[in-house]
C-alpha cells in the first residue's frame, strides 16, 4: 500500500456509472472486482438476498439495507462493515436465524388483520372484550397507524402512555391499553413480522378501596327499589342473590334454576361458558344464600327456567338484559348515589374476609385464577381490622355469669 493511498481507495471502490440517484450500484473490492451481492444507493449499503417470506412462505430475492450491529440501529458507513453485516446475514439465514429484514405491514394494516384472525376463531374472545381491544386501539392508530409494526418500541409506548394520563387516564386503564397493543405484536410476532415484542413494565396501580357497603345499604336499596319500580322485587332478590354469592352482574342475569343443585347444596355461576374467565364454578350455599333461593324458588315463574326471566319476554323464553334504570331511582331513593352492582360482590368477598375463609378458597368461588392473590392485596386489610377488633373484645377481669332460670 503507498502511503498516500487512504485504506478505501486500496479496498472498494463504487462502479461509476449514468445511474441516476436513487438507484442501486454495483461495490468493487480493491481489485475492482465485484462484491458479490453488495450495493449501494445514496450512501446506504444493502445486500441482495434470497429471503423467504414469513407471510406466504414464498422465496424472493430482496435487497435489505445492512446495519454494523446486532440490533440493527446503526447503518454500516463503510464497505468493510457492510461486508461483515452481509456475511453475518447469510450466516443467521442458513442457521435459520434471520432477523426480520424487511417489514411493510403498518400497525393500522396489522390491527385490521388481527381483528380478522379473531373473527375467523371461533370463541377466541367474547364480544365485549373485542369491542373494548378495538376502543384501545384506535388511540394507538390515531398516533402510529402509519408506523411500520416492527417501528413500534419502547419510546412510543411511552409517549402513548404519557399522553393517556395527561388527559386524565387511571393507571390501570393505560396499562389496558397497553396490553391491547401487545395483543397485536404477539400476533404479529406469531405471522414472522416482528421477531422482538418490547417488554414494558406495568404502571403501579392502587387498588379502588371505597367504603365497605354494609348489610344495612343493601337492605335500605331493596326497600327502596320497592317503592320506585314495578321490578322492585326482582331487582331486589338480583341484588340479594349477587351479595350472597359473590357473583357479577352479567353471570347473575344468566342464572338459570337448572344450575341449583339442591341436593349438594351448590350454585354453579357460567354453566353457559360466558363467564370472564369462560369456566364454570360452583359456590356452595352458605345460611343466607340457601334461604333466599329457597324464598325466590317458591315465587318462580311456572313458565320459563331462568331465574330472573325478562318481564317483556312474550313468546321468547329470555333472561332480563339489564336493571340499570331501577338501580338509577332505587339508590336515588335510599341515598345511597355512588352503589353499583358490583359493590354486590365486593360486600361478599369482604364478609368472607372478615369471616375468615382462606383467599384460595374465596377466590375459587368469585371466579378468580390466581389462587387469592388479588383478595389479599385488595381486602387484605379487612382481616387485619377484624383482628384488631377481635383482640379489643378480649377481657381479663372477672364477669358476672347469671345462672339461667330453670
């Protein structure tokens, strides 16, 4: 080599030619032969592969712009560098190993197949809950629809969440979002268009501790539903039935005579496979809940098997949909302006805290997976206050038993 010769003058050379920019040219080495599937366009370095597409398993030849690290951020700013990211390509492609090269698919694009994938499986997700996934994801394509998914990483996910809770978001609902967005990455993962899901840390949540609806409230908004409503009996033994047994709203409505079992004592909550988890449970009667089933089951109705039948169901055997506009005048007449349905269930997770039946137990029959988990973070606090109240019970002097009269 001279010494006024630079290292890139004696390596590679680019062949000269008419090409007009934008458009690919041929790398020779310093003998001016040519590099062997290495180009160049407007001072990016690409390298010619023959690459299996990860959507149709058909095999192109494509030209894939070339990075000098591993995590493919760097574009390779010399011939040597783009040389070694070229042989390290072919390496990954023959060990199976080949990154993600070349992705067009948008988010707005990927969400729409995602949906599609869903609607092609049959019970994959409830309807609701695909509703509430394509709210979520609508914010995510008002922002980065046009972003390629393989584009989407931790910095957006973050301005995403930033902008959620500055417009007045809760934690937990962001991080809804977030999951909703995942969804999508996984499933695009899945298909071969990203290789890599960025992995984000959940916001801190506080869990929502109101106060604890007591027995009284309950009483004091059946009574009320009484007054207001012509379906003030049956929004009554509704409201009753979901304190007494733990379940929610919608799996309560659904309940069908069908699912007592009386001689085992049982009430299974989602024989119809609708519950939040899609499993059945079964809640073994306690004193109250025995009582009042015993009480609904005398005032049935002769003809139909649901437990709370719809009042306009004429021809058509069919639940009740919904008792919002009684709970609506019922908790304005008792006072009571911030009840909803699922203080129900909270009243009975709390009685059986403060009763002291295991977490494990509780949460088999509200329908929880974790084994407890989520009981002793929300109401753990209620065995602790129980306790205390317990302890304060406990006397040492002397008392005075009388004797009862024979």
């Amino acid at each position: 080599m001279k010494g006024s010769e630079t290292p890139s003058k004696v390596e590679t050379s680019i062949v000269k030619s008419t090409h007009r920019a934008g458009q690919y040219q041929k790398v020779l080495d310093g003998r001016k032969r040519r590099i062997r599937g290495l180009w160049v366009r407007d001072g990016r370095y690409y390298a010619q592969l023959t690459i299996e597409d990860p959507g149709t398993g058909e095999k192109k030849v494509r030209r894939v712009p070339l990075f000098s690290d591993e995590k493919r951020t760097v574009p390779a700013a010399t011939v040597a560098e783009a040389k070694e990211a070229m042989d390290r390509l072919r390496v990954q492609r023959a060990d199976d190993k080949l990154p993600v090269l070349c992705c067009t698919l948008r988010l707005s694009e990927c969400v729409e197949k995602y949906f599609d994938s869903l609607a092609m499986m049959k019970d994959a997700k409830r309807a609701s809950t695909v509703g509430k996934e394509r709210s979520a994801l609508n914010l995510w394509d008002e922002l980065f629809g046009n972003l390629r998914v393989d584009q989407i990483g931790l910095a957006q996910i973050n301005r995403m969440r930033e902008k959620r809770q500055s417009e007045g978001s809760s934690a937990r609902t962001v991080n809804l979002d977030v999951i909703a967005l995942r969804n999508v990455l996984k499933y695009a993962q899945e298909n071969g268009w990203v290789n890599d899901i960025p992995r984000v840390k959940p916001l801190k949540t506080k869990p929502k501790t109101g106060p604890l609806v007591t027995a009284e409230d309950i009483e004091r908004l059946c009574d009320a539903a009484m007054k207001v409503s012509k379906n003030g009996k049956q929004f009554a033994d509704y409201v009753r039935l979901m304190a007494c047994c733990g379940s929610r709203r919608d799996e309560t409505l659904r309940l069908k005579w069908s699912d007592v079992d009386w001689a085992n004592g049982q009430l299974t909550v989602g024989s119809d496979g609708l519950s939040k988890n899609g499993e059945a449970r079964k809640v073994d009667f306690n004193p109250k809940l025995k009582s009042l089933l015993k009480d609904m089951f005398a005032r049935r109705a002769q003809d139909t098997d649901w437990i709370f039948p719809s009042p306009q169901r004429g021809d058509k055997d069919r639940s009740s949909k919904t008792f919002r506009e009684t709970l609506s005048a019922a908790r304005e007449k008792a006072n009571l302006p911030r009840f909803g349905f699922h203080d129900c269930r909270h009243h009975f997770i709390s009685m059986a805290v403060m009763s002291g039946i295991d977490y494990m137990t509780i949460a088999s029959r509200v329908g929880h997976k974790d084994g407890g988990v989520l009981i002793g973070k929300v109401y753990g606090h209620l065995a602790d206050d129980h306790k205390k109240d317990m302890a304060a019970k406990l006397v040492f002097e002397p008392q005075v038993v009388h004797a009862a009269a024979v």
